[in-house]
C-alpha cells in the first residue's frame, strides 16, 4: 500500500470513530428564544446546559445508561466494519476476472459479510429496546 492509501484508511477510521463517539451524548435543540437568553444572562450557562439536557431521557452519571450507550456505540461501529467488509468483497468479486478460486472466497467473504451484518442488527435492535427500557426504569424511579 501506498502512504497515500494509508493516510486515506487512517483519517477513515478517525472520522468513523468520530461519528460513532459523538452518539454518546445526546443533546436537546434548544430553541433560541427569549426565555433561554433571559435564563442564560439571569442564571448563567447553567440554565443553558440544564435545558439542552432537560429531555434527553437519562442521568448522563448514571452507569447502566453510560454502558448501554456504550454497546450502542460498538456494535454500530461494528455495523460500518460489516458493511466495509462486504463493500471490500465485493470488489474482489468484480475483480476476480473469472478465477474461480478468487471468486469463490470474495462469495464466501460477502456470505461471511452478510450473517455478521444480520447478527449486528439483531443485537443493536436488541440492545436499543433494552437501553430504552434501562433509561426508562432509571429516569422513573
């Protein structure tokens, strides 16, 4: 591989793993009205960050939320990995230029692609409904 290629694969993953992290915290929009400058000015940049947070369904100390949200984080960056993986066999496949021998290990890679995908929906599905509850159970009680 070439440097470029490589700088091209690490600012790739720096930007995936950046989207990925920025899931952790979810923020309420705050509408710029006048009550939220009069508070900001009156209360200072509390009032602001009490509001943006006021709404977003969990205690950000609490761990069982921060661990939810973390596996939310992982399997959706392990989700791009699947997709990555099948994209990437995808051009072998095409490129195979009627070798069997490549042809079938790019399909066999796209079948291993595929299940892994399938298995990460389903245990993303599940963890979401699962940490929706947690969030539930924890902003109830």
């Amino acid at each position: 591989m070439s440097i470029n290629k490589k700088k091209l694969i690490i600012i790739a993953v720096i930007a995936v793993l950046g989207l990925s992290l920025s899931q952790l915290v979810p923020l309420k929009t705050a509408q710029a009205d006048s009550k939220l400058w009069n508070d900001a000015r009156n209360n200072g940049l509390d009032a602001i960050g009490s509001q943006a947070y006021e709404g977003a369904g969990s205690n950000p100390s609490d761990i069982r939320v921060i661990i939810a949200r973390l596996v939310k984080v992982f399997l959706g960056f392990m989700g791009i990995v699947f997709i990555a993986l099948i994209v990437w066999a995808g051009y072998k496949y095409m490129t195979a230029q009627g070798d069997s021998s490549q042809v079938e290990a790019a399909v066999g890679q796209i079948r291993t692609g595929v299940i892994g995908l399938v298995i990460i929906v389903a245990a993303y599905a599940i963890t979401t409904f699962v940490a929706d509850k947690i969030v539930y159970v924890v902003t109830k009680y």
